[in-house]
C-alpha cells in the first residue's frame, strides 16, 4: 500500500499519515497532525496539528478537523459537517489556552451539515443526523438529530434504526 496526496493539497513536514491513506483536492494537513491508515480525506479537508484521526476513517468534502479533535477508528465524517473548538469565540480575544477536545468514538458517523459543539463525546457508532446541532454528549449506539440534537432512537453497529424513541 502506498498513500495519495493529490497535488493541490498540502500535508506539512511533521504529520503523520498511515499507509493506504488518500487525500484529496485542496486539502491542507498541518505538522504534527496524526492520521491512521486506509482513510480517505475529500476535497478542501483541513487537518489541525493537534487533530487525532484513527484507521479507516472516511472525511466527506469540506470538513475541518481542528485542534484537540479526536476521531477513532472507521468514523464518517459526512460534507461539510462542522467541528468547534472553543465555545465563546472573538475576534479579538485569543483563546488557543482554551480548546476543548472533542471525541469521535470507533465506527460513529455524523451526517451533512451538522456542527459538533466542542467538548462533547460521541458515543461508539451513534448516528448524528444531518443538519444536527450537537451540544452535550451522544451515548453510544444513539440516533440523534434536530437542533439542539436530542436522542430520538437506537441504532444497530451497522447504522440501521432499532428503536425510535
């Protein structure tokens, strides 16, 4: 297996990429970035150096994985979902000292559109659906959606609906 790196993106001296990874067009991966192996990242995926990306993990176009973001293992991450960092953000006011991790649990996938509120823990292969505003944490196996996300089901490892709540 080798890795891909489309010529129009970026990955900087000091990140690491696993083997059998492909990364896409207009993709920039910052030094010091971790990325497992057989992923793929799509078009115009921003990797921050202190982002964690497991194995087998599938980024969708225009996603940013920011600093203190961690995705384990065979996670989707659906287009251009949304990942935050800080939790009162200004313009004015520099707040790197205040980051807070977030964590993508083994084999979750998060839907188009949604935005994933920093400090939060989505639960092992929980389903957020798309457009979802996801502001406390996702219990495993959980469906969620709406805004503010809430559980509405249970879903099995392979993402079909067991339970509507």
């Amino acid at each position: 297996m080798s890795i891909f790196i489309h010529e129009s993106s970026y990955v900087d001296e000091g990140a690491v990429i696993g083997d059998g990874t492909k990364i896409w067009h207009f993709s920039h991966v910052l030094s010091g970035a971790q990325i497992g192996e057989r992923c793929s990242l799509g078009q115009n995926v921003n990797v921050g150096s202190r982002a964690v990306i497991g194995n087998g993990v599938k980024i969708q176009n225009n996603v940013s994985i920011y600093d203190d973001v961690i995705i384990e293992d065979d996670v989707f991450c659906g287009p251009s979902c949304v990942f935050t960092n800080v939790i009162n953000p200004r313009a004015f006011v520099e707040r790197k000292d205040e980051y807070k991790k977030t964590v993508v649990k083994k084999g979750a996938s998060i839907g188009a559109n949604a935005t994933i509120v920093c400090g939060v823990t989505i639960g092992e292969y929980a389903l957020v659906g798309a457009g979802a505003v996801v502001t406390k944490d996702v219990p495993p196996y959980s469906l969620v959606y709406g805004s503010p996300a809430r559980v509405m089901g249970k879903v099995d490892r392979d993402g079909n609906i067991v339970e509507r709540v």
